[in-house]
C-alpha cells in the first residue's frame, strides 16, 4: 500500500497540468489545435529520435517496438469492428487509437520512472515507441479513414515524420552515431515540452465539464477497451512468456503491462483535433480516462508487480 500511495502523489502533478490547460484554454483562448500541430509534427518526433539513440539497441530490443505495435494494432482493428456496429455519430474511428494506444508518454514516463529507476526506464521507453509508431501510422490511418477517403489518409500518413525519426535513429544508432552532448540540453527540454503541453491539451479541449462522458456508447467502448481488454491481453502474454516461451525476462513483461494500463492517450485528442473529428468527444473521454486512471493505475500495480 505505501508503494500505492507513493505512485498516487506522484500522478497529482500530472492533473495539475490538465487544471491549467483548461485555464489557458477558457481563459486565456490558447488554441489546443495549434499546440497539437508543433507536438504531431516536431516535438513526439524530436522525444521519438531521442529516446532510440539512448537506448541499447540489440536485435531483441529492436523487436519490442514491432512486438507492441503489432498487439496495438490487433486491438484498434478489433475494437474499431466492434465499435461500428453500436457507434453511429461519426467519432467510432477514434476508437482503435482510444483504446490501442495509451498516455504512454506524458502519464507513463513519470510512473515507470518512480517503478523502475532509470534503468527500467530506458526499457520502457523501447516498449512505448510501438504505441507512438502506432499512433502516427496505423492509428492515424484508421482515424483519417473515418474523415477522408483511402488515397487521402494514406498521404497524411506518409507525412507524419515520427516513423521517419525512429528509421533514422535506428539508422544512425546502428551506424555507431551518438547524439553530440551540445544537443544534449535541447533534447531534454523538447521531452519536458511533450509532457507538459501532451497533458495540458486534454485540458484545453474541454471548454465544459458538463457531459464530458458525450456520447455513452463511446466512452463505454474505450474505457473496456482500455482498462479491460489491453490489461488482460498484457497479462496474458506475459504467462505465456514466462511459463511457456521463456523468451523475455520479467522488466519487460512490467514494462508492456505499464503501458496496457495507461489511460487514454493525450495524442489522440491531439489527432482528433487536427482530423477535426469528434475532438470534444475524445478530449472528454481521455480526461475521465485520465481521473480514473489516478486510482486504477496504483490499485492494478500493487496487485500485479
């Protein structure tokens, strides 16, 4: 229980972010969709290809990212199948980023470094790329699909740079190239700039706390998708692996399931904003995500690490 409750001040900052998006965003009209151009287009991508140069790339580690990606991608199509059949109002192609990704990022960063140290820490960024490759590939396309026709979703797609940067990075990490230290200082400061204005968009979306649920059926679906399916999916491979396959030791099996319990990411509203598709609905339904997330995550951490 302390260590519960020591994870539960440290989530306390990160709903003070929210508190202060929404003041700039009711207040001060800050403009949460052109906060959400620089984070699509420069900062996730800058926090991207600094995250694969620090890591130790080995082949099994280069593998982490597909491995999540792939499991992402199974639950966006899957849920996105389901959510068709009972989501009427145009916002059901944002359920596979809703619930294939997560706030792995902005929210995950601060848990699994409280969890891990710094040493988990790197690991669980290498597994929190394949939700990010997601994001800005598969889940992208299917979010633009419900708003564009095929040959213009595949375009936007082609023009996110975050799959670009993660090739380039393997690429030059591969190569034996190390990010020079004077650049050092720049990088740190774009990763503090992704978790504060990551959190303080969902914040500036909302311009009311009346209705935040919107549209029931869809808050219903991604919070099952969220907080039952991913999780169970997570601990389902991870006694797989550690009973049958023996492939990855434990930190990664914590590091996967950290990410299946995060709540709905702050980049799809970023997304949903820049698509103009049910922005409203996806910035509520990540903010509940989010409250809920405060006692869900330290409750599911001391029952499973």
């Amino acid at each position: 229980m302390a260590a519960a409750l020591a994870l539960f001040l440290k989530l306390i900052p990160l709903y003070v972010t929210v508190a202060l998006g929404w003041i700039a965003g009711r207040y001060l009209e800050a403009s949460g969709r052109h906060i959400a151009g620089i984070m699509l287009y420069i900062i996730t991508p800058s926090v991207v290809f600094s995250g694969v140069m620090a890591a130790p790339l080995s082949p099994a580690v280069v593998l982490l990212p597909l491995l999540v990606f792939g499991i992402c991608s199974v639950m966006g199509l899957l849920h996105l199948t389901l959510a068709r059949k009972v989501i009427h109002d145009g916002s059901a192609s944002i359920i596979p980023l809703s619930v294939g990704t997560g706030n792995t990022g902005y929210f995950g960063i601060p848990v699994a470094l409280l969890l891990f140290g710094e040493e988990g820490l790197g690991l669980y960024i290498v597994c929190m790329l394949g939700t990010t490759l997601f994001e800005n590939s598969v889940g992208f396309y299917l979010a633009a699909r419900g708003r564009y026709e095929l040959r213009d979703a595949l375009k936007r797609v082609a023009k996110l740079p975050s799959v670009y940067a993660f090739l380039a990075a393997v690429a030059l990490k591969l190569a034996g190239f190390e990010i020079p230290d004077i650049f050092t200082p720049l990088f740190d400061n774009l990763r503090g700039a992704y978790s504060v204005f990551g959190m303080m968009i969902i914040g500036m979306s909302i311009t009311s706390f009346r209705g935040l649920a919107g549209n029931i059926r869809f808050t219903g679906m991604a919070f099952f998708g969220k907080f039952v399916s991913w999780p169970l999916v997570a601990l389902t491979l991870w006694w797989l692996d550690a009973n049958v396959f023996g492939i990855y030791e434990a930190a990664v099996h914590q590091a996967i399931f950290l990410i299946s319990i995060t709540p709905i990411a702050a980049n799809t509203v970023v997304i949903a904003t820049l698509l103009d598709t049910a922005p409203k609905q996806a910035a509520g339904t990540a903010l509940l995500s989010t409250l809920f997330a405060l006692l869900y995550i330290p409750v599911m951490i001391s029952l499973a690490l």
